[in-house]
C-alpha cells in the first residue's frame, strides 16, 4: 500500500464533496458548478491513489480546488489568491498548506 495509516471513509469524503459544493451553490457562493465537479475529479483521482488519510480529507479537496479554480475560474472572478484564502476558510485549513501541497499532490 502507499501508506495511508487512516482509513478514509464514504462518509468523509461526502462531508468535504458537501463543503465544496456550498462554495458553488450556497450563501455566499463564489465558484462556478463547473469548477467544483472539476475538483471532484482530481479529488476522487487522489483517493484513488491511496493519498488521502481521514486526517487530511479537507485539505486533499482544498488543493484539489485551488488547482480547479487556476484551470477552470473566469478571469473577471476573484483574485486567485482571495479565492485560494476563502476556500481554506471554508475548508478549515491553512492557505500555506494548500499553497505548499498543489504541486506535489497533483503531480
């Protein structure tokens, strides 16, 4: 195995799939529904891959949406930095680790 000590379970992963999507569609919104289903794919592909732990599932979606938002955002949208900061508000975490992980996770 590739060394996720923690189980990641279904429930989980629909929790942070939920959280992304409020950030589409809920109060406050300020992503497309486009980006967001984006994020899912290369989401689910970490998961796959064995390379979320339970502990790191918020974080996992976090840079799977900043990468989302780079590829897929309009320009006349949010900055890229004020949408990375507000999804790792959203997410719960630090927008120096979404920053840090986006290259070595998508990789």
């Amino acid at each position: 195995k590739n060394g996720c000590v923690s189980t990641l379970t279904l429930s989980r992963i629909r929790k942070v799939k939920r959280e992304a999507v409020q950030m589409a569609i809920g109060p406050g919104a300020f992503l497309e529904l486009v980006t967001v289903a984006l994020s899912y794919v290369y989401f689910e592909g970490l998961v796959l891959r064995n390379l979320v732990p339970r502990s790191n599932a918020s974080l996992a979606m976090a840079v799977s949406l900043a990468i989302a938002v780079q590829m897929n955002e309009p320009l006349y949208s949010l900055s890229l930095r004020d949408s990375i900061e507000r999804i790792a508000t959203v997410m719960g975490v630090s927008r120096r680790k979404v920053l840090d992980l986006e290259i070595p996770l998508m990789s």
